[in-house]
C-alpha cells in the first residue's frame, strides 16, 4: 500500500469540508476521486500534499505517517501535486517552469534525465522550452502543469481537475497522456468532474458527495452503478 488516508476530519470554520474521509492506493495504480463542485475533492488532495491540515485523521506514504508534515517535507517524500487550474510562473518560460519542479533533483545529470522524460510525454513542450509560460494555450498549459509535477520523478502524482477548460479533443488528449505516465511506472491520485473519463482510465474509484465517501470500488463496477450513472454520467 503506498498511500492510506484514514478518517480524515477536515473543517473550513463552520463548514464540514471532509467528514472521516478513507481511501487507499496502491503503487502502480490509477485511482481517481469523482463527485460535484463542493464534494471535497480537492480539499483531500490539498490535506494530503500538507496544505492543509486535518483536524483529525491519519495520512500514511509509505508506512510514513505525513499528516503532521509541512508541504515541503511532503514533496520531498516523493508526493507531486499539479493545482486546479494550472497556475504556472506566466512570466517565466517553459524551460525555467519545468525546472521549478525539479526540487528533488540533485546535479545535472538528473535534470536533463526527467527533462527528458517529460518531453517523451510532452513532445510539444521541446518546441516551446524558450516561450514565456503565460503566451501558451490552455492544452499547453495543462501539459506544463504536468510536466512540472512530473519533473521531481514523483512517486505519486496527484492531478486536479486536468481537463477543467479543455476541448473534448485536448480532453481526450490529456488522459491518453496519463494512462501513459501510469504505464511508464507512476502511482497517479486523480481528481476529476468528468466522470467518464476518469472511470475510463483508473483501476480503482471513490465518490464523494458533501464531504463524505459514499461509493468506492473497482472503476468498472461504479460506471455500471445506476447511481453513479444518474448522478454523473447522464443517465
């Protein structure tokens, strides 16, 4: 088990963000947490890499408890977090974006190794190295985002919401890329509104709906769940 989130309590004042949320993940596996705006999915996302903390509940990575952790200590266990919404450094450009992520790194070596792995998933990314961040599309700027989080050889990747703003192409895109990067070896926790999608490409599911985990199991079951079709799949 390389991730486990036990009972997780998380309040935003009077609002009840997460109410004993549990899940797990195992390496190598794509596990994604589907549910409406306001459900909590990121608030999970955001607990776990340390930006927020849980007023109750155990986060474990790797038989490392980590909940009392800082961000930063998180990151460097090896917990890559690509943000809803992209946010890149806009009046950076994409070589000097990616290489902020490399904070794990140590020489040279290292560097040019995970650039270049980046670039196999990201060709397009090479042709854009010397471009300021903030001139790019929105498909571009998803693939940074990425690319960024991958550029610490993490070995869990957390995505939020990657497909937020894109065309159904650049959608379809974006998650043959993940299916890619889970093949090439990195355990992904995947936060995504499009249901569909997401179903398609984890192992593993879990929906949360006001805070709490009402449904969780193999991908495939849920897609058939008449539940998980009405709610979240049209019909």
């Amino acid at each position: 088990m390389l991730l486990q989130v036990r009972d997780l309590d998380v309040r935003y004042g009077a609002v009840h963000a997460l109410d004993h949320v549990s899940l797990e993940v195992n390496e190598g596996e794509i596990v994604t947490l589907i549910g409406a705006n306001g459900a909590g999915k990121s608030t999970t996302l955001r607990t776990i890499s340390g930006l927020v903390r849980a007023g109750a509940g155990e986060i474990v990575f790797d038989g490392q408890p980590i909940h009392r952790l800082p961000s930063h200590r998180v990151a460097g266990l090896g917990i890559s977090h690509v943000p809803e919404g992209r946010k890149p450094f806009a009046n950076l450009n994409v070589s000097e974006n990616l290489k902020l992520g490399a904070y794990r790194l140590k020489g040279r070596g290292q560097m040019a190794s995970s650039m270049e792995r980046v670039f196999q998933s990201f060709p397009r990314l090479r042709e854009r190295l010397g471009q300021p961040a903030g001139t790019l599309s929105g498909g571009e700027l998803q693939m940074l985002a990425m690319g960024r989080g991958l550029m610490s050889q993490p070995r869990l990747l957390m995505l939020d919401e990657p497909s937020m703003g894109l065309s159904p192409i650049l959608v379809e895109e974006v998650f043959a890329i993940i299916r890619e990067i889970n093949q090439a070896g990195t355990t992904i926790l995947l936060v995504e509104q499009n249901a569909h999608m997401a179903l398609s490409v984890a192992s593993r599911a879990y929906v949360l709906e006001t805070g709490r985990i009402t449904l969780f199991g193999p991908a495939r079951e849920l897609e058939q769940d008449p539940r998980v079709k009405a709610a979240y799949l049209g019909g």
